[in-house]
C-alpha cells in the first residue's frame, strides 16, 4: 500500500474503528472510498473539516453496520450470545474459589496480609474481569467474520443487567454508594468489546499479511 | 413473490443514483450524488449495505477495479443496474405515481 503524507492521514482511532466492524468482504472498498474522500475534503477545506467528517463517517457507519451484520446472521449471532452468556456463569463462578485456592496454597494470609487482602477485594474484581476478556475472545473466535458482533451483544446485555441489579439495590436498600459498583461492571462490558477487537485484529493482520509482503 | 418487490426508500434512491452516474458509480460518487440530490448526510456504511442487499437480489452487479495510490493502494468496486433493477425501479416508482396521483402534494404542503 502506498503510504499518505502524514498530514492526510485520517485519524487513526477512526480507522481502526471502521477497520473493526467492517465485514471483511466491504473492508478495502468502504476504507479506500473513505480515504479517498478525506483526501478529497483535506485539501479543499482542511484537515481539521477532514478529520470530524471522518469521525463522523465512522460513527455512523459503524452505527449502521452492527445491526446490518446482526440481520444477515442472527441466529449464529444470537448462538454466540447465549453461549458468551452460559461461558461467563460458569467461569464466573470459579474465580473467587480459585483466587482463594492460590492464597491458601502459598499461605498469603500469614506472610503477606496486605498482598491477601489486595487479591481477596480487587483481585477478585480483575479475575471477573479477565474472564470477561476471555468470553468476549471465545465468542469472537466462534463468530467469523462478525467478530464485534455477538460481541457488543454480550457486553449490552451485562451492561444492562448491571444497571437494572445495581438500581434493584439502591431502591431496596436506599444506599447510593452501592452505585460506584457499576464502573467495575461496565469495566466487564468493555473487556467483552476488548476481547473481540483483539481477535478481529489478529484476524485482519493475519489475512493482509501476506498480500503485503 | 421476489420479483414482485417493491424497492424500499434508501435502495430507491441508490439504484436511481446507479442510473445516474452510469459507468462512473462506485462508493465515493453514489455517496456524493445522493448528498448533493436529497441534502442529507449519508454513510458509507449505509451506502454499501444498501448495495449488497440490492446485490443479493439480482439488482445490481458489481466488480472492482484497479487499485489507486489514492486509496492506498484499495480498489473501486463499480456497480452497474441489471434488467431486473431496472423492472424493479419502474415498478416502484409506477406504485409511487399511482399513490401520488391527484393529491397534489406539492402545492398542499410546501
């Protein structure tokens, strides 16, 4: 590919973006009309006209391209959602005993009190959140070609599920501070969208590779 | 009942902007030409779902072109109308005709 003069360059993040919810199949049309298009508007307004009108190109196309890829296959979408779903309970339920199984076996709690008490409050959040990033690779693996798809599917859901239980609580309990939880939770939802951006990108450097060289 | 369809808003506009820009259709110029028909800002993304929709149908036909240093080295993909997008373009625009017809939308409502 023939490299841009830096400042024709559109913004990176937004391609990446693009670049992420784009069937592999549009890719080279929809990235080299929106280039093309920037280059254009670059040096007839600006870089900086350029550069919003690409982001909000993304935005919408991006917008615009989940749900058509959900329509084109929603039944495998759907599967991989529900499977995210059951992986995640069942994972999710090992984290706290297998923390606690490690702490145990180097006994932590006699030597290191600071180190036990660190994994057994927010160790225990970061091994939730791990496995969030697992999910969101394995539902990712099995959706090919649509990997953010059943992706962001998942992470709404979660992220949804969070909002209505942690909003249960408050209204049961009238304790607001309970509600400082949700950056953990939503923090879970983005690790789903993490782990399908880092499939889908191992994915598209695997498959343009070798057209390059 | 597949070829009895109707087009629908968005694939209306992109088949007749097909039509319009001829040999020249590809994502860039459809994009432009319905921004600067109908003024409103359209996605590329919405341009290219629209287009293989309508390619699945049998209503256009694409192939692509030489890469361009302009694109970084991508190519185009050209679409051109088939017969079939054409019957379908005048079957919905008759059905636009015939449900507009002596209503006299123009000068009631602007």
């Amino acid at each position: 590919m023939t490299p841009q003069p830096f400042a024709l360059q559109p913004p990176r993040l937004a391609v990446w973006l693009v670049d992420l919810f784009t069937l592999p199949d549009d890719a080279e049309q929809i990235m080299g009309d929106l280039l093309e298009e920037f280059s254009q508007l670059a040096s007839k307004s600006g870089v900086v006209f350029a550069q919003r009108w690409y982001w909000r190109q993304a935005v919408k196309t991006i917008a615009y391209l989940v749900p058509t890829a959900f329509n084109v296959a929603p039944w495998s979408t759907t599967a991989g959602v529900v499977g995210g779903f059951l992986t995640r309970r069942l994972l999710g339920r090992l984290v706290e005993p297998a923390i606690f199984a490690v702490l145990e076996r180097y006994h932590v709690y006699q030597y290191h009190f600071k180190i036990y008490m660190f994994f057994a409050s927010t160790g225990i959040d970061i091994g939730h959140l791990i496995t969030f990033l697992f999910v969101g690779c394995v539902v990712a693996l099995l959706a090919k070609r649509r990997e953010m798809v059943p992706a962001i599917g998942l992470g709404l859901i979660f992220a949804a599920m969070a909002v209505v239980g942690s909003l249960a609580v408050v209204a049961r309990t009238g304790d607001y501070t309970s509600l400082w939880r949700l950056t953990w939770y939503f923090a879970d939802s983005f690790a789903i969208l993490i782990g399908g951006a880092i499939v889908r990108t191992r994915r598209s450097a695997a498959t343009t590779l070798p057209s390059d060289a | 009942m597949a070829d009895r369809d109707y087009l629908g808003e968005f694939e209306h506009i992109i088949v007749l902007a097909l039509l319009r820009l001829e040999e020249r259709a590809y994502g860039v110029t459809v994009r432009q030409e319905i921004e600067l028909r109908t003024k409103r800002e359209v996605s590329i993304g919405a341009v290219y779902a629209t287009l293989d929709r309508l390619e699945k149908k049998g209503y256009v036909k694409s192939h692509r072109g030489d890469p361009t240093p302009e694109r970084g080295g991508r190519s185009k993909r050209f679409f051109r109308v088939t017969a079939k997008g054409v019957t379908a373009v005048n079957r919905t625009q008759r059905a636009l005709q015939s449900m507009t017809e002596g209503l006299g939308l123009i000068q009631r409502y602007t």
